[in-house]
C-alpha cells in the first residue's frame, strides 16, 4: 500500500498531467526506443506517428494519478489495457524499462518542478501499478495457453480462403497449420497479426476483430485496406494483407483477446451499431445471437453499397431469424444504391432517426466504428438517457475519451 504522503504527492501532480500529459508520454516513447529499439516490434508504428498512442497513454497516466487511492475505479481500464498487452506479447521484464523512460520523461519535460520528492513518489506509485498489470497478464497468459485449443504467445495459421467484402474490406479464413484444435473466444474479442513485412526493420503487430461466431474451425478476420488520405500514408500491414497474403499464405496470430464482448446473459434486445469496419465485432454478436430469443436490431453505416461489407450475410441472418431486423445508413450512396433503394437513411447516423426507428430504449447498445462516428452514436445515446451501464463500445486501436461520456 502506498502511505498517505505518496498519495498525497502524486495527487498533486493530477492538474500538472493534465496540461503536460502529451508531451510526457512523446518524450517518454523517444526515449524509450532511442535505447531500446527492439520494442519496435511490439508497439504500432501508425499509432506512434499519429500521436494516438501517446495520448492513450497520457491519458492512462492521468487517470492513474487521480485515483490513484482507488485504483478500483480504474480497473476496467487496467484489464482492457492487459488484453491488449497479452495479446503483442508484453511480458513482465518490460515494465522496469517502461519505468525508468517514464520517470526519465517526467524529469525532462517538468524540469525543476519534478522535484526529488514528486520522482520519487511516481517511482514508487509506479511499481504497484505495475505490479498489479504483470499480476492480471499472469493470469491472461496462463488462462489462454491452458484452455482447450490455447496456446502461448503466437502460432502459425494457414489462410484457408481469402474473400473480397467490398471494395476496401476483404476477409480472411484462418485455420491452425498443425490442423489442431483452436480456442473459445467471446464475440466481439480481437486476435492479433504479426507480420515480418519484406524491407521492414521491425515485425508489424496489428489486433483484428473477429468476424464470426465462436465455435467454427477457423478464425476469420475482416480488414479494411488503409488507403493514403490526406497526408496519412498508406497502410502498411492492411495493404500487405490485401496485396500480398494468399490463400495457403501463414499468418502468426495471438490468442483471442479483449473486454468488449457480447453480455450472453442480457435477454433485452441488442442494438448492434457499427460505422465502417466496425461491423466486424458486430457480425461476430450478431451470428452468435441469431437463433436466440430476444430481438436484435443491426444499424450499419457505410459511405455507399460499394464499401458495404458482409452486407448479403447479415441479411441472410435476418431473413432466416424474423427477430433480428437490419437498418442501413448510406453517408453518400451511389446512383445504383439509389436506383435499388437498398439503404433505409442517406446520410448520418442521428438522434432522431434513432428513436424513431428503435422499439424501446430497454436494450444493450454495442457500437463501434471510426472515432468521429463513435463520438456522434455516443452522444445520441446520452442525450437519449440510455444509462452508461446499457452502452458499450470498442476503439479499433489506442483508448480515447468519448464526446458525451461521463
């Protein structure tokens, strides 16, 4: 336990985290793999040059600081964090070096302000989170390599077959190569790839949703090729997948893993809203929870029929299973979308158009999609008064903070 002046000391520096967070945690990351680059084959290099991981952590680290005399609150965000770290293969030898770059950072950019006493007491604050983070990744290793079907760290899959969604998604069927038996996982839960990309330094790591329902004798992950937009270079590993993986290709994945997951005992209605890409953890609830009673309505937002993804399959789904209904939400369809009169809302997802379209507010909300998508659902959910215990959602890569969140 930590006395009351550590508490104290570290409580102090909340408002100080706040306005100099970001730049901590940017000086912390070049420091850390100015000396020790071989963690680039750990960390996403995407999410580093945009700035997201740095902020996720930021965040983390300000979060730790306020509560940090009821860590409790926070554990959510600690065993979401642990998937994470299982899944690229963390392992507890890293968390002194995460240590000593993070003081080192906090030294460097508060200069004098970091006093002997403030180091100290983040020092010390430091190795009980982080021993409570290698507690919870024991027991996440220990429980994914002893299940039936589990294994540790990555295994070689074969991809079986590789089919085109849509003009930006294509997915991929993964089964074991030594034609063993694979893991449970939850709908909703990630694996994730790792790659060793021809003329790259470092192994590219990258989570995916999985897009079908558990219990198949394959994974099978749908992804979106990341095109060059706006000064925002071309996807590395998602262009490699589109381009270069075959069918027969190997992929080495992760054990599934991840804290957005299906709640299989709600029997309310599920409302299944998905932007993008997305859908993919949607598919896999949606498949999972076709021949069970309750209703479940699917609302999908693409930019037209041409990027629309595992469309024909949800409606097969639906025409099969009369209590689940699909609602399709178009940002800009094309002539032909418009000729078939096949998306039910022009535009985007909003308030209005969701009440009048939902029976009840008395459901379980899933969504998940791009940020900007997410923070408009999560806005029209709380202006609607569903209770935040009724709304869950999953970011496709680093941790923000939600527009409309408590």
């Amino acid at each position: 336990m930590l006395s009351e002046k550590t508490i104290n000391t570290i409580k102090s520096t909340v408002p100080v985290l706040e306005v100099h967070g970001t730049a901590i945690t940017t000086q912390f990351y070049q420091m850390l793999f100015a000396n020790h680059p071989e963690l680039l084959n750990i960390f996403n290099h995407a999410n580093q040059k945009q700035g997201r991981q740095q902020a996720a952590l930021a965040n983390t680290v300000y979060a730790a600081a306020k509560y940090i005399d009821r860590l409790e609150e926070i554990l959510p965000v600690v065993k979401q964090i642990a998937h994470k770290h299982r899944s690229l293969g963390i392992q507890a030898e890293h968390y002194p070096i995460v240590g000593k770059y993070l003081l080192a950072a906090i030294k460097e950019v508060l200069g004098d302000a970091a006093t002997d006493e403030i180091l100290a007491a983040w020092a010390e604050a430091y190795g009980m989170i982080a021993n409570a983070f290698i507690s919870v990744e024991e027991q996440m290793y220990e429980q994914a390599e002893k299940q039936s079907g589990g294994w540790a760290n990555f295994r070689p899959f074969r991809v079986e077959r590789k089919v085109q969604e849509s003009d930006v998604i294509t997915s991929f069927y993964l089964v074991p190569a030594d034609g063993q038996a694979i893991s449970a996982f939850e709908p909703g839960q990630y694996i994730s790839v790792k790659l060793n990309i021809p003329g790259e330094s470092f192994t590219h790591i990258r989570q995916y949703s999985l897009s079908d329902a558990p219990g198949k004798p394959y994974y099978r992950i749908s992804v979106k090729r990341e095109d060059a937009v706006d000064g925002r270079p071309a996807g590395k590993v998602s262009n490699y997948l589109h381009e270069q993986v075959k069918e027969d290709s190997t992929l080495w994945l992760s054990a599934p893993a991840g804290e957005f997951v299906l709640d299989r005992q709600d029997k309310r209605p599920a409302i299944l809203i998905s932007g993008g890409v997305g859908l993919t953890p949607m598919v896999s609830m949606l498949n999972t929870l076709a021949e069970s009673e309750p209703d479940r309505q699917v609302i999908h937002a693409a930019r037209n029929g041409l990027a629309h993804a595992l469309r024909k399959e949800v409606e097969l789904v639906a025409r099969k299973n009369p209590q689940v209904s699909v609602l399709w939400c178009y940002e800009a369809p094309t002539a032909a979308d418009q000729e078939a009169n096949i998306y039910h809302k022009e535009g985007f997802i909003d308030l209005p158009w969701l009440a009048s379209k939902l029976p009840s507010k008395e459901a379980a909300f899933y969504f998940c999609g791009p940020v900007p998508f997410m923070n408009a659902v999560n806005s029209a959910l709380s202006n609607w008064d569903i209770p935040g215990s009724d709304i869950h959602y999953e970011f496709f890569g680093p941790a923000a903070a939600l527009e409309g969140s408590a």
